[in-house]
C-alpha cells in the first residue's frame, strides 16, 4: 500500500465515523480558546474545562485578565499543573494583547507566537480552530498516532510531522485531520495497550501489521 493510499483510506474513515470532530475544550470565543490551550499544555482537557468557568467569569476579556494580580489568577488555576509558570504566562499573554495587538488575538501563526505561553502548536490550533487554517497542530497524540498508522516516516521532530501531514492531507481537511488524530490517539490509539481490537484502521496501520506477525 502506497502511503498515499493510506491517507485516503484513513481520511475516508475519519469522515464516516468522525465527521464533526472538533476540540474538546469548551471555549466562547478566541480569548477564551487562547487561554483555555495555553493552560492544557501537560494538562487533560477535562481539568481545563473545570477551571475555566470561575476564570472566565472574573476576567472576561484581555484588559481585565491584563489587570489581574499573580496572586489571585493563581488561585483560580493552582489545580493546573504548572500554576506558576502558567500565570506568568497569561498574564504576559494578556498585556502584550492590549499593548501590541489592541486587546484582539491575531490570526497569524507568527503574531501568536510572539505571545507568551504560545509556542508553534498553540498557534496551529487557535488559527485553525478559529479560523479553520491549513495549519497542522502536532502534540503527543499525533505524533504518536500518525507514526504508528503510517501517515509519517522517519519523522523525528514536530515540525517533520507537521510538514509530511500537511503535504499528504487535502487542504480543506488539514484543520480537521489534527482532531481526528487527537481523539483517535486518546480514545483508541493510547500510548499504552492500544486499542487494536477496536479500530477500524487496523487493515492499513503499521503497526498493527507488525504485532499481528
């Protein structure tokens, strides 16, 4: 099987079983999704989704999270992991919003990364979330997922798995291949004791051929 006929088979698979497959963040608007993945970084989504509320109720928007004290934002996520470096980073996040960027979140890839707390992946995801850009978000799920499936090769590096997913997969779907790959690697494709039995993308995956021998 050509690898491109393993992105056809697996896109066509995700678009019959998962065909409205988004983040599982919930999240009002792009503020609210900028803060929301800044905090999930080596944190579950589901702890994210319990700690937003009370921070959401108290700084709405850029300018009154801008206004925020370290002591009391660390309060309302100390139940993250990282609370510190966390809170220096939305607040950091917040000022140079109002600074540089009127109080709105750009829309570019490289304006959210000059963003404390944002690196390459956070941007992906609120660009191609919000504004459902070509843009590839490459985290743990992912990159295991799309090697073991066979969707990457011998890429060793976020950026090599970003650019081969972005090369095979048609453009229109790109923003939606990173959820598909997300909910597959944390629902079916664990890291640990894969759920083989269940998947239906075993009759193309790599690595399922290689256990089976």
């Amino acid at each position: 099987m050509t690898r491109k006929e393993r992105y056809t088979f697996i896109i066509n698979y995700f678009q019959g079983h998962a065909p409205n497959a988004e983040t599982e963040l919930i999240y009002e608007n792009e503020y609210q999704l900028l803060v929301s993945v800044i905090l999930s970084a080596q944190c579950t989504d589901k702890r994210v989704n319990l700690t937003t509320p009370a921070l959401f109720k108290k700084y709405p928007d850029p300018l009154s999270l801008s206004k925020a004290s370290s002591s009391a934002l660390f309060e309302l996520i100390k139940s993250i992991s990282y609370p510190n470096n966390k809170t220096k980073h939305l607040l950091g996040m917040a000022n140079m919003l109002m600074e540089k960027f009127g109080g709105k979140v750009p829309m570019t890839v490289n304006e959210l990364m000059q963003l404390p707390g944002v690196g390459r992946k956070t941007a992906n995801v609120i660009t191609s979330v919000i504004d459902k850009q070509p843009n590839m978000a490459v985290d743990t799920h992912v990159f295991r997922v799309s090697a073991r499936i066979g969707l990457t090769l011998k890429a060793n590096t976020t950026l090599a798995v970003e650019k081969q997913l972005i090369r095979f997969t048609p453009e229109e779907l790109i923003h939606k291949m990173h959820h598909w790959l997300i909910l597959h690697g944390r629902y079916i494709c664990i890291a640990r004791n894969p759920k083989c039995h269940e998947c239906g993308l075993r009759v193309v995956c790599r690595f399922y051929k290689s256990i089976s021998k």
